[in-house]
C-alpha cells in the first residue's frame, strides 16, 4: 500500500509541476505570476474586497499578499483605498487594465484546462474533483473555502 501512495503522490507532484510550467509560459506573456493571476481570477468574481480577506483566499499572509499588491499596483492592475466607515481597513478593486485582460485569460485558462482533462470522460472529472476536494480538507485548505463548499 505504501508503494501505491508514494507513486500517487509522485504523479501529484509532477501535475503539479507541469501545471505550473505551462501556467507560467502562459503567464508570462501577460506580465504575470500565478499568484497575481490568482488575485485576478478572485476580484473578478467579487471586486472591492478586503485586503485581508483577499490574502486568505489565496492562502498568502499579510505581508506576502501586500508586497503582491505592491507589485500589482505598479502594474496598474489593482488599486487598494481604505474603507469609507474604517480607515483602517484597506480594500482592493480591479482597474480598467485588469478588467480588460479577464476575456483572453479566462480563455487562456480554459484552454490549459481542457488540454489536461482531454482524455477524461464528465463522470471523471467529477470524481476527480470530488477526490481532490477531500484531499484540500485532509490538508487544511488553506484559504479555499469557498472552492471546498461549492
């Protein structure tokens, strides 16, 4: 059984690898890591969050997800403002830029998606999915909550 565990987790390993290689060919020629596209793919969905919050989403801590924004900002990707009822607090909206790029990435995604599912029936992706889903909560999921419960 310890055989079959280490080969699993072998192959996770190597998807996981040569996901993130295309991922950042792909990226690249859009100016981006996949942590930024991350933010991106979550602000699209629901603009002006919290900065906090957006940092657990994406299972990155305080300083790691400002010194993102830092970098974004630069780009003119994001823009953070403080909170009308609390200055303290610090949210963080899509700029026209960012907006702009949602078309062509998602297709970007798409396309990696469905090269790596070719061979895959709806059925297994589903199992898949539902596998992959019990392993994130097995880890602790870090910031995917929102993911697990759907």
């Amino acid at each position: 059984m310890i055989a079959k565990f280490d080969r699993t987790g072998q192959l996770m390993g190597m998807l996981n690898r040569a996901l993130r290689r295309k991922y950042d060919r792909q990226l690249k020629d859009f100016g981006l890591t996949p942590c930024q596209f991350e933010v991106l793919m979550i602000l699209w969905e629901e603009d002006d969050i919290l900065l906090s919050e957006l940092g657990r989403r994406v299972s990155r801590d305080g300083p790691t997800i400002t010194g993102v924004m830092d970098r974004m900002e630069k780009k003119m990707l994001v823009k953070r403002k403080r909170d009308s009822r609390d200055r303290r607090v610090v949210r963080v909206v899509l700029t026209s830029k960012s907006r702009g790029m949602e078309e062509q990435l998602s297709i970007t995604k798409k396309q990696i998606l469905e090269k790596i599912t070719k061979h895959l029936s709806t059925k297994e992706i589903n199992q898949l999915e539902a596998i992959l889903v019990k392993m994130m909560k097995n880890v602790g999921g870090g910031g995917e909550e929102e993911v697990l419960d759907s």
